[in-house]
C-alpha cells in the first residue's frame, strides 16, 4: 500500500495551539505517569518466576493467569475512556494509580492459580484504565504546546520500565521479599497518585460514543505490524525472565538485567525514533526494526548463555521501540480517514497482540517448550519485515491533532 504525501519532519503543521498555565509543569507531570507505570511493569515482570514459584504454577497455567490481566485491562479500556471524558483524564490517571497501589501487594500473597488470577484481573483492569488516561492527557498536552511529545512519552515508560527491572535486581540483593518489595513501591504509587492528581493538565474531553464498524483495509494492514510488534514486546516482558531462569538457568538478577536491557534499548529507540524516521524512511525503519529484533532474539534462543541472552533482547528493544509510533503515525495519516478514529483502530489491533501473546506463548510452551514457543515471535517479525515497507510505505505525514474541547 502507497502512503501518503511528504516525509515527517517531526513537526507540526502551523495551527492554533491553547494557552495553557504552567504547560512546563503538565508536560513534566504526564510524563512522570508514563514513568510510573513503565516502572510497575518492570519490577513485575522480572519477578513473574518468583510468583509462579510462589504459586505452584506450571508454563501453562502461568499462562491463562496471565491471560486474566489481559482480559481485565480490555474490559476496562472501554469503561476508562467514558470516565476519562466524564470526569477527565487527569482525576481518572490518578484512581486508577491509585487503585493500582491497593491491589499490588495481592500478587506477593498469591499462592495458587485462582487467586494470582484475581488478582491479575483486577491489575489488568487498573494497568489498562491509566494507560487509557494518561495516553488521553498526553494527547492533551501535546495539542496544547507547539511540539509533539507521545513518542517521548512512550520512551519515558520504557526507561520507568527499566529501572523498574533495576528495582528489582536491587531488592533480590538487598534479601526484601516479594511482600516487602511490593508494599514498597504501592507506598510510591499512592504518593505518586496524590502528585499528579494536582500537577497533571485538568483535560477533559467529553465523549462522542464507540465507532463501532469495521476498520478499512489499509488499517488492517497496519494492524497486522503493530500487531506482530506488541505481541513480541508483551511476549518478551511477561516471559523473559522465566526464560532466563528454566532455559539459560540464569540467576534471578541476569534474568532482571535481561528484561532491563531490552526496556533500555526499547527507550533509547524510541527516544531517537523521529530522527531515524526522517532520515531512512518509515517503512525502511520499520523493515530495519524487525530484522534487527528478529535476530537479537533468534541469538538469545540459540545461544544458551546469559550474557548473549542478554544482548539479544537488548538488541529485540531496539529493533522493536519505532514500529508502534511509527504505525500509530500511520494509521492517523490516512487520506479520506479521520486521524481519531485512524489512530484507535490500529491502537486496537496492538493491545490485541500485547494483550493475547503473553498467554499464547505460555499454552505453546507447555506443548512444545519455552524457547520453540519464542520462536513463533521470531516468525511473526520475519513476516512483519516482509510486509512492512508496502504496508507503511516511506513517507508518511503528521496531521495536526485537533484542540481537546475543554480545558477547565
């Protein structure tokens, strides 16, 4: 497929922009969201081995637990875009954050499969409703300044990610257990809520109703990329460490390093991602992304040391970090399309990946083993670099977003 008109700069056309008090400190303050909940995932994920071991749980029943987060956050997803645009996106970024503090130090209790499913449903409900939010404040603030900011933001979660990984490594060696960890960073989290209920941009955008009609073919095309690219990146966050820890027989603090090396290399993509853009081309980046990624995790798989591992999932994060902003760009900047809707529906087919391969991967690997099911995130990538130059094409344009309807 053939994209449209002229290669992004990075910039926004010239257009009416808000007058906005203290847009410094709303800038600073989404971002921080995107770094707390960036961080909540790391220090999760790399210790999931922990709370299968702590559960009794085998790769597949891990897997379906997994798969209640998944359904709890798409539940919700819909709920929180009502209320964000009820009460607006800030009030409702911090409940959910803080709701999300009340129900972590439940995953250090879980000791069977129903209750580490409880509460992984309700850590998927909260985890999904802030994603919403604050994705809809950030949008937000980017309108009202004078340049864009959602790639950077998404960076900022992959750096939270890190360091949540970081933290993780850092409570193993300091002897906290799973409980201590936890109830400490749920402390962080409920202070952090009461921060950006008063810090963040008081966005509200009332809602226009659910669109619900079937996406055109050209937007299926670009959900089938970011579909292969989340499904890998949420393969890699919930599996990684078991990897390290059943097949490399890492020690706990490897397996950290390993999810902390591809979110470092995920925000570091990112963070140059628009540069990159400019000067390659997006479907060649793309093309590029995948290819790279492809192999940093065909060698974490072939190669049964930790220190290659390691470097293979860095190198999957770098590969990885511009296919979901760049896709987004994509799906907005269709001709004949609002950007809106565009941007939703590819969002859409993204979280389904994010959301379905965690416990896909998890049901294969009680069948066929942990590293044949990777395999299949080394397949889909292959097949996204095949297809994602004539999917994306190069040049691609930004629309300028439209003004949020009410800035009390």
């Amino acid at each position: 497929m053939s994209s449209a008109a002229a290669a992004p700069s990075g910039r926004r056309a010239p257009g009416r922009q808000l007058e906005v008090p203290h847009l410094g400190r709303a800038r600073l303050a989404v971002a921080y969201s995107f770094l707390v909940h960036g961080v909540m995932f790391g220090a999760w994920a790399s210790r999931i081995p922990a709370v299968q071991k702590q559960a009794g749980l085998d790769t597949t029943h891990l897997g379906f637990a997994l798969l209640a987060a998944s359904a709890g956050a798409v539940l919700a997803m819909s709920f929180a875009g009502v209320l964000a645009g009820r009460f607006g996106s800030r009030a409702v970024t911090a409940a959910m954050l803080l709701g999300y503090a009340l129900i972590v130090p439940t995953l250090a209790l879980a000791s069977s499969f129903i209750t580490l499913t409880g509460a992984l449903l309700a850590v998927g409900a909260f985890q999904g409703s802030m994603d919403v939010a604050m994705n809809a404040n950030g949008l937000a603030v980017e309108q009202a300044g004078t340049r864009p900011i959602i790639s950077r933001l998404h960076g900022t979660w992959s750096i939270g990610s890190f360091l949540g990984a970081f933290a993780t490594i850092a409570a193993v060696t300091a002897g906290l257990s799973l409980l201590a960890q936890f109830c400490l960073l749920a402390a962080w989290m409920a202070v952090s809520a009461a921060v950006l209920a008063r810090l963040m941009l008081p966005h509200r955008q009332p809602a226009e109703g659910p669109t619900l009609r079937r996406p055109p073919r050209r937007l299926l095309a670009l959900g089938f990329l970011i579909f292969c690219g989340m499904l890998a990146e949420g393969s890699v966050g919930d599996w990684s460490g078991v990897y390290m820890r059943t097949s490399v027989l890492s020690t706990q603090q490897e397996a950290a390093l390993a999810l902390g090396a591809f979110s470092a290399a995920m925000a570091v993509s990112r963070l140059v991602g628009d540069r990159l853009t400019e000067l390659l081309g997006a479907g060649r980046l793309v093309t590029l992304g995948a290819v790279l990624g492809a192999a940093g995790l065909g060698m974490a798989l072939a190669l049964h040391m930790a220190v290659p591992a390691i470097a293979g999932f860095a190198l999957l994060g770098l590969g990885l970090g511009a296919i979901v902003p760049i896709t987004l760009r994509a799906g907005g900047s269709q001709p004949g399309i609002p950007s809106g809707f565009g941007i939703a529906a590819v969002s859409t087919m993204g979280y389904a990946g994010m959301l379905t391969g965690p416990p896909l991967i998890g049901s294969v690997a009680g069948v066929a083993g942990l590293r044949l099911a990777l395999a299949i995130v080394v397949a889909l990538l292959a097949v996204l670099a095949a297809t994602a130059g004539r999917a994306v094409g190069t040049p691609v344009t930004i629309p300028e977003p439209a003004v949020p309807t009410e800035l009390p």
